[in-house]
C-alpha cells in the first residue's frame, strides 16, 4: 500500500468514534502485538527489512495504550526514513535507552509532531466542535466518547485538568 493510500485510510479511521486505531495496523500494512515491555516502556516500533512491527505495553489502561499506537502510527507515517532497527517509547513519549534500541535520530521535535499526530488521529478537529456543541466541556464524557484518558481530553479542549 503506498503512502497516499495510507493517509486515505487513517481520513477514513477518523469518521467513526472511537477512532478504532487498534485495526489501523493491519489495514495499513503493519503488525502489531501487545506485549509486557518493562515497565518505562510505553511502545516500540521495529523495522525488519520492510515490514515494521509496532509493540504496545499491555500492562498499561486501554486509553494509554491507545495513545501510544497512535503515537508510534506517527512515527511511522512521518519518521518512517528515521527508524532505522527500531525506537522504545518511554511513559513520557521520550525515545529512549531503556528499550532495546536507542534511537537518536528520534528527537524531541519528532515527539512532538508523533504527539501532534495521536491527537489529531484520536480526536479529530471536526468531531471535537461537533460533540463540544452537545456535551460542552464535560472532559469525563468527552474522553469516554472518543477513548482517550481525561488528562489527553483537557489539553485537547485547553481547559484545566483538575487532578492533574
Ligand atoms: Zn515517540
């Protein structure tokens, strides 16, 4: 499947809510497992040749674990050149030494933009305004709605999160 394609169907994955972001791995080509990681590690996700597997720490809340196959789908849509044998994902999204691989090409600009795309992929712009209209700011049935945790759901609707 070439890249266009790929975008097409990560559009097509954000028309439904949740944003069934755990079937984006076979319908984009890649595999995915859950796996118990040591505990600092959120993801990881492996180049083998052409295939790429993308690992999720099962050990983490559904939300989280969301987050971060979304987070590591940005890495691969957008740092695919970067990968190299791999990158680990930290808890706080940090490529990281802890993992089996240390990536270095994987900056805190790359975080960002992997984080920058989760978001984007989990809580689409358009679906935002249209469920704020009905549920306002109730961060707790908005991030229910969507599958994200309330914390992600605060910072997409810029208002305070009040356990934080
Ligand atoms: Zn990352």
């Amino acid at each position: 499947m070439n890249l266009s394609d790929q975008w097409d169907v990560l559009t097509e994955a954000r028309r439904t809510l949740p944003v069934p972001v755990k079937s984006l791995p076979a319908m984009l080509g890649i595999k995915m497992k859950p796996a118990f990681l040591p505990s600092g590690i959120s993801g990881m996700l492996e180049k083998n040749g052409e295939s790429f597997l993308v690992t999720i720490n099962a050990a983490d809340p559904d939300t989280r674990q969301r987050f971060t196959l979304a987070h590591e789908l940005g890495h691969y849509m957008l740092h695919r050149h970067l990968i190299g044998d791999g990158l680990d994902d930290d808890r706080a999204y940090r490529s990281t030494e802890v993992g089996k691989y240390h990536n270095t090409l994987i900056g805190p600009k790359e975080e960002t933009e992997a984080n920058k795309f989760a978001a984007n992929l989990l809580m689409p712009r358009e679906a935002i305004a249209r469920e704020r209209e009905r549920l306002g700011n109730d961060v707790s049935k908005m991030a229910n709605l969507f599958g994200v945790s309330e914390h992600a759901m605060s910072i997409r609707l810029g208002v305070p999160y009040p356990r934080a």
